[in-house]
C-alpha cells in the first residue's frame, strides 16, 4: 500500500500460486478391432468418440494420469500521484513451463501414442505415401484428434505472460 516498504517497495506486490493433483483416474480401453465408421484420420481415438467401440481393458478407472503441478506468479507495481495511480502488472502463468500430461490416449496410457500406428489394421493406410509422416505430425504431434474427439487437450497451456497496466483515478 501507499507509504509501506520505502520508496521503493511502496506499492509492489510479489504473488505466487502452486497447484498440484495425483492425476485422474481413467480405463483403459482395448485396441479397435475394425475401422468401423471411422476414418484413417481420426482412428487413434475412436474409442474416445464412439462409446459402442469402448471395451475396458481393465477394471474400470484402475490407471490414473500423471501428476501435474504448476506455478503461477503475479508482479505488480502501483505508483501513486495526486489525482489518479498507476499500476503496472506482469502475470506470468506456467512459470517453469512444464509440460503437464492432463489426459492420456484409453488405448494406450500415454499422451504421445494413440496406438493406431502400431495396429495390424494401419498396415496398408502406413503404405500409402506421406500418410506416416502426415498422421504423427497432425494427430501425435499436434494432437489434431484428440482435441476434435474430446474438446479438451493432453498437456497443460504452456507458459504465458500478459504484461499491462491499469489507471485509477481517484
């Protein structure tokens, strides 16, 4: 507040958040058995989209996600003048830019393989010119898939920082 700390402490503020969780529970779910009415595309998560083709492999939510744990920080300054005060802000979210895994692929655990490409039904689609490449780089990579399938993604935001500054009068 105004008159605390000096000059030059006078109006900072220093704010941090940790959060962190054990994970979620989930299934897992069995590998499709046929591409039914998907398509060589959106394979890898057909069982996320169509629940007649979602087999346990497991007594159900016995696996569970990783942890996540994340730090958020907050920096302000507030000057203050006669008429009005002046406050500039620094919000930093995902300060250490971790890569939390927030969900995982039901057919295979893992947040980098959805398992399609190693299925013995991918053989002719993976002979087909450019589709390996095409498929890890828009599903695996970019997780085009999963995102269109669920609305929700497999890793946390990356870092952020939002830079601003707010005028008060009085």
């Amino acid at each position: 507040g105004k008159g605390d700390g000096g000059t030059i402490l006078q109006g900072l503020g220093i704010n941090t958040i940790m959060t962190f969780n054990s994970g979620h529970s989930f299934t897992r779910v069995s590998e499709p058995g046929n591409l039914g009415q998907a398509t060589p595309w959106n394979i890898g998560v057909r069982a996320t989209q169509d629940p007649r083709q979602r087999f346990p492999a497991e007594v159900l939510n016995t696996s569970l996600t990783p942890w996540v744990f994340n730090v958020d920080m907050a920096v302000d300054k507030r000057l203050y003048f006669d008429r009005y005060n002046v406050r500039f802000f620094v919000n930093v979210l995902n300060l250490l830019n971790a890569k939390n895994i927030l969900n995982v692929y039901q057919t295979t655990g893992t947040d980098d393989d959805d398992g399609w490409l190693k299925s013995p039904l991918a053989g002719n689609f993976i002979a087909t010119p450019g589709y390996l490449d095409f498929y890890q780089a828009v599903n695996l990579d970019n997780r085009w898939h999963y995102l269109g399938a669920t609305g929700h993604d497999l890793w946390s935001q990356p870092r952020s920082i939002r830079f601003g500054m707010t005028l008060e009068f009085k």
